[in-house]
C-alpha cells in the first residue's frame, strides 16, 4: 500500500504566530493529495513539507474564513505555473461562489483550466470523481456555511494464504478470486471468495474544522482511524469558544470518544496560548478520549493508523 499521512502545513487559528502557520493538511492517500483549508502562507508551507503542486489532486475548503482560505489564490497560481495537467477538484460551501472566485482569480496570470469547481450545498454531499474512496461532506455548527469531510475506502477482503493452499488456490488465480469472487479448483470444483479470505474494514480519515460541538462532527468522525479536528480552546475558555462556534480540547476529545476514533490530532490553535500551554491540550482531550492525541505542530508528519 502506498504512503497514507498527513503533513501538517499550519495549525493556528485566527492569526498565525512565531510557531504556527495559518491553517493547512495535506493528506496523501495513496496516488491522491487532498489539500485541506489551505490558509495564507500555505504555498511556502508546502515547499518546506516537500509538497508539490503536482501532488495535489482535491482542494477541500471547510468555510471562507481567511485562515483557512487567503492560500488559496497562490496555490491554484502554482498549480498553473508548474503546468500540472490533472484535474484538481475543489470543493467549497455553494454560498461562498462569491469568495471562492474572488480568491480563484485574486490576481493577474497566466489562468489553468483544470480546477473543476464543486460547490457543497446541503446536509450530506457526496463528492464523485475516485472510485478508491468516497469523500462525503457535511454542515457543521460554525458562524458561516462550514463542511466538514469524511473520507472512507470501501470495505474489502483480507486473502488468508493457508486457506488458499488449502484449496489449492495460487499464482493468477488469486488474484481472480480476489477480483471476480471465485474461481475454478484443480479438481474442478468452485472456491468461492469467503472460503479463503476474510472481511477487512476500510480506513477513514475525517476533517472536522470551525465547529462547536454538533451531531454532524460525530457522524463525519464515526470509527475514523484519524480525526483532525480543531481545538481552538483549553476549558477555561468555553465561552468564547460557545460564541464564536469553536471546540475546546476537552469536547474534541469527547467528539473522538463518542465517534470511535483511533488516533486524534488536534489543531487550529488560538494565538493566545504558547508552548508551557500545549500539555494542557492533550490532558483536557485524553481526559475524554482514551486513544492516542496528537497535538499538532506545523510540519508534522502523521501517518493513518495501520490496519487492525
């Protein structure tokens, strides 16, 4: 299988600070680069993150607030000047047409023409265009239009090789066994798939940004193996972070907890906090969620969970 991480381009909030960047991720699935909120400075950030415009195959904007958006114009300008000539989706809230084309054609250059828009209208979109997953996109519970996103690789099967000798299984054929369900036996008799393999669950990554606590977190997250979500806040902060539609530490671990997750990166941290506060994130979620917590960092790598 090929390489499932997520570089971490930027993590703040609101303002960027010394240590932190805007907002943005990039997740490389496969043969896929899905480019997540790509806030200003995000161009520079993928340079230092050995991200190239021809890696990015999807751009997902959660909502048009500036951290998570002023990146936008220098990546698409990239993805033009380097002549990428693959189709690059970007997906963004419908009511934002206005922003997103703003941002689109901010300034003057030479324009691409493979961006292919897909705005996001409704309570659960999914998104066409690969069959190796589905990316399905729902509301969240922020100040303006806010997706966030889920993607899941379809279920499959798991070949248990003493089976297959058993049967007598091997070489091409298992391959089309795997592929068309069963196959012939030496002896003539059919192997059916489910003889000689076993279910294996598909892996889900989920993005969960701009939100206070809300029931389309928990279904977008529901048994991810990695949930990137904000934590604006720690708990002495819960007012604010209730009227601004943000999540402290503790509800993202308790998001994470209720949805079944198994690692749980935290980010989009408020300019108010430095480094002596950072312990305190990854308390105030393990203090709900009993799975691995990562405080993210700009520039982090972290990998998809490996299958159970």
């Amino acid at each position: 299988m090929s390489a499932r991480e997520l570089l971490v381009l930027g993590t703040s909030s609101a303002v960027p600070t010394r240590r932190r960047n805007h907002n943005g991720y990039f997740l490389r699935w496969d043969g896929h680069g899905l480019l997540f909120d790509p806030g200003e400075g995000t161009q520079r950030q993928m340079r230092h993150a050995g991200v190239s415009a021809h890696d990015v195959t999807r751009i997902c904007l959660t909502h048009f607030h500036g951290d998570h958006a002023l990146g936008v114009p220098g990546v698409v300008q990239r993805i033009a000047r380097d002549g990428v000539a693959h189709e690059v989706r970007a997906a963004f809230p419908a009511s934002g047409l206005e922003y997103w084309r703003r941002l689109r054609h901010a300034t003057v250059f030479a324009d691409t023409g493979v961006i292919v828009e897909q705005p996001l209208a409704g309570e659960a979109v999914e998104l066409p265009g690969e069959d190796a997953f589905t990316l399905t996109a729902r509301p969240l519970a922020h100040r303006v239009d806010t997706y966030g996103y889920r993607l899941a690789e379809p279920d499959g099967w798991r070949m248990l090789p003493d089976r297959l000798a058993a049967r007598g299984v091997a070489g091409p054929d298992i391959g089309r066994l795997h592929r068309e369900g069963r196959v012939r036996a030496a002896d003539g008799s059919w192997v059916e798939l489910a003889e000689c393999a076993e279910p294996r669950r598909g892996q889900v990554f989920a993005f969960v940004m701009d939100t206070g606590p809300c029931a389309a977190a928990e279904e977008l997250a529901a048994g991810a193996d990695l949930l990137v979500i904000e934590a604006t806040y720690l708990a002495a902060e819960a007012a604010p972070a209730a009227e601004y539609g943000h999540l402290t530490a503790g509800q993202a671990g308790r998001i994470a907890a209720r949805a079944g997750v198994r690692r749980l990166v935290l980010t989009h941290v408020s300019e108010r906090y430095d480094a002596r506060d950072e312990p305190r994130f990854v308390a105030e979620a393990a203090a709900e969620f009993g799975g691995e917590v990562v405080l993210a960092a700009d520039l982090d790598v972290v990998a998809v969970p490996a299958r159970l």
